[in-house]
C-alpha cells in the first residue's frame, strides 16, 4: 500500500509506523543525491513555512531553512523574542493565527505538550525540531547515516552512552525499536530513560525481532557495538548549577579510545551537536577551569576520529528534514 503522509504532523516517531519512516528515509537519500548533483526539486513553490523557536539552534533551523528554500518554499524564522506565544497570547491562538498563514509550522521549545498544542490548533502540518521529551528530525538523521555506513539498519547493535533520558536518548531507543535495531543506553541508572518509556519500546522492539536494554556498565554495554552514541551531560534548559553532579555522574561514561575499543572494529561514533570535546568553546573553558576536565562527553581523540561520522550525521539533518517538509505538504 502506498505511503501517504501528507496533513500529518511531525511530533515523535512513536506516531510513525516502520513503513511511515522507511519512507522518508527512502525521500531523504533521493533529496541527497539529487543535491549533490545540482538537480533543481522546487516542488513546493508557492508555499510557507514558519520555523517557531524557542531555544536556540544551529543545525535544526539551519537544515529548515535551507531545506524549505532548496524546495521553494518561502521561510519565516520567529526567534523567542519575535512571537506572543505563551506571553501575550495563548498557544492556542497563536497556533490558529500562523495555521491561517503558513502551510507548515516548526517549534522547538520546551514540553511536548506544547508542540502537540500547537498541533491540535494549528489545522496545518506541525514538525517537532526538538522539546523535552522527544527529537525526532534528529533520529531520521542518525538511522539515515547509519545506512549509508552499513547498507542496512535492521540487527544494527547500537549504543547511547551516558544521560539515557533526554529527548535524544528517548527517541534514539523508539526509532531502534521501529526500525529493528538492537538499542543499549549504558549510563547511571538514575539517568535511565522514564520505564513506562521503555517498556512501550520493548514492546514494539518485539515485533520487529530486536531488543532494547539497559545496563549501568560500560564493558557490557559497548562490548560488540556496530555504533556508540553520546550528547552533551547537561540538556538545553538545565541549570548550570548541576554540572559537578553531572560530571561526577558520568566522568566514567566517556566516549573515549578505551572505550570505542570494546566495540567492533569497523564501529562508527555519532553525536547530535553540538559536543564539548575540547576548550575551544565558551563553555568548554569554563568547565576546565572549575572542574578540571578539558573533555566532557566525548574525547577530541574520538571525535577526530576515521570513525567519527558527526559531520556526516549533521548534513544529514538538512536532507531528512527536506523529506519531512514535503511528504507532509506535497
């Protein structure tokens, strides 16, 4: 049966089904190679897009802009300080006064529930580009890089190493589960992801002959990973003031030689962006003066690394995104 998606919104995977997904990921290498062979695919000319942000973000509203512009469509870009949203007017409102403007809406902020608000009122596609809970433009990127590395994704071993429940953890594990990838987090157990979560995932990961698991070490969870995966220790929107705790949490958790040792040799390293691998950042220089340590999540080792495929993983958010756009809107 064909796959027809659109007037859908974008909010988490688990509202795709493995043959909804497969589909984008299929629309998204075509919109790569189309790119890198200069083919013009203006396909949406004459429609509007609105990209609502209220964090801040490289690679997600660059990947929409460009990626509505590569497909003609004309892009707003409201910053947190540039809509009413939630000050002087409601979600509801504003949701149905962009809807009545624009043919698709971007939000990234805050709670789920507020892009599920948005959606619910909008009466046009609405994409999640990331909230507390779930990021799912980013896991269409990762699947999709892993499948240019390895050929397939279903038996894939896969591993998140370190803060296992935030919203790229959380979806990293549902697009595992979907798509039959075998999915390890292997960090503290107070920083698993949310059971309820988990056992949904394990649920679904049984229909598609793979596994979901949860391990607090190191050596079992990295031992024979075709992929291992990090983000940085404190999510967008933590306080600064947890960053001793965080780093005491998972100082052993880094993703370092000693560690990609324990997975396969030809094991890629993956990180969504941005990665606090060296002191060449603010905040890099900063955590090195206070704590002592000059690399967090990952070290500028790996992440330089013939295995590191990060920058390959952040290009692939524009063509992924290019995907969502139009099968939502075509």
């Amino acid at each position: 049966m064909p796959v027809n998606l659109r007037g859908r919104n974008f909010l988490k995977l688990l509202d795709y089904t493995p043959e909804e997904i497969r589909y984008l990921l299929d629309l998204a290498h075509e919109f790569k190679r189309m790119k890198m062979a200069g083919v013009p695919h203006r396909y949406l000319a004459g429609k509007n897009i609105v990209l609502l942000f209220e964090k801040t973000s490289t690679r997600t509203r660059c990947s929409f802009e460009v990626a509505g512009m590569d497909l003609g469509c004309g892009v707003t870009y409201l910053d947190p300080g540039s809509s009413q949203m939630g000050k002087k007017e409601s979600i509801a409102d504003t949701a149905r006064v962009l809807g009545r403007i624009y043919d698709g809406i971007e939000y990234r902020g805050f709670d789920q529930s507020i892009v599920e608000d948005i959606a619910k009122y909008a009466g046009v596609p609405v994409w999640n580009g990331l909230t507390n809970q779930f990021h799912p433009t980013q896991m269409l990127a990762d699947v999709m890089t892993i499948e240019e590395h390895f050929g397939y994704l279903k038996g894939i071993n896969f591993t998140f190493v370190g803060d296992a429940r935030n919203n790229v953890a959380n979806s990293l594990m549902v697009v595992s589960a979907k798509m039959g990838i075998n999915f390890t987090a292997c960090g503290p157990k107070e920083l698993w992801p949310e059971e309820s979560l988990v056992e949904e995932c394990k649920k679904i990961a049984a229909e598609h002959g793979c596994t979901i698991r949860m391990t607090d070490d190191v050596k079992e969870g990295t031992t024979g990973a075709d992929v291992i995966y990090t983000d940085i220790w404190l999510s967008m929107g933590e306080p600064d003031e947890i960053w001793a705790k965080r780093i005491a949490l998972l100082k052993d958790y880094q993703v370092n030689k000693e560690l990609m040792a324990n997975a396969k040799p030809e094991a890629i390293f993956l990180h969504c962006l941005p990665s606090f691998h060296d002191t060449k950042t603010t905040i890099g220089a900063d955590i090195a003066k206070k704590f002592g340590v000059n690399e967090m999540e990952v070290s500028d080792e790996v992440f330089e690394s013939k295995q590191s495929k990060v920058f390959d993983e952040a290009e692939n958010r524009m063509h992924t995104i290019k995907a969502v756009i139009y099968a939502t809107l075509c």
